[in-house]
C-alpha cells in the first residue's frame, strides 16, 4: 500500500479508519501500514482524539427564538442598497 498522506491518494481512508468506519479488508490493510507509517500513525492518533472529544462534547440547547434572532442580525448586517459600498 501507498503512503495515503504522502501520496494524497485514499487520503479519506485514513479519516474512516480513525472514526472505526472503514472495515474488511481495506481496514485490516491499513492497519498494517499504520503500524509501519509514523506519518499515518500520528495522524490517526490526533484524530482519535478528536472524534472522542466529540463524542464526549453536549452542545447547549438552542433557544426558542433563535432563528428570529439569526435572522434579525443577518438582515442588520446587510447594506442598505443591493449595490455594494464604494465609499
């Protein structure tokens, strides 16, 4: 197998594996190059790390307004004219 970090190619592979997403045999053969590869070793650690931190992560609910809200701020940050502003 190519280096998928060093040759760009599967690239994608190597984010299903550390989300445990990618199975068979493509798995079982990236595995053995990660255990080769310190590059691809590394990256899958750091994104280990991230998928748990999201995993343990509880986002605030949103408030019931919050569209109107959202919307009231994307309308007062609009220009007056459909014309952007030259001055």
């Amino acid at each position: 197998m190519d280096c998928p970090i060093k040759t760009q190619e599967n690239a994608e592979w190597l984010l299903d594996y550390a989300a445990g997403r990618l199975r068979g045999e493509r798995a079982a053969e990236l595995a053995r190059h990660v255990e080769r590869c310190d590059d691809c070793a590394s990256f899958v650690a750091a994104q280990q790390v991230v998928w748990k931190a999201l995993d343990q992560w509880e986002p605030e609910p949103v408030s019931l307004d919050f569209d109107r809200r959202l919307y009231r701020s994307i309308e007062a940050a609009r220009p007056a004219s459909g014309l952007p502003r030259v001055l």
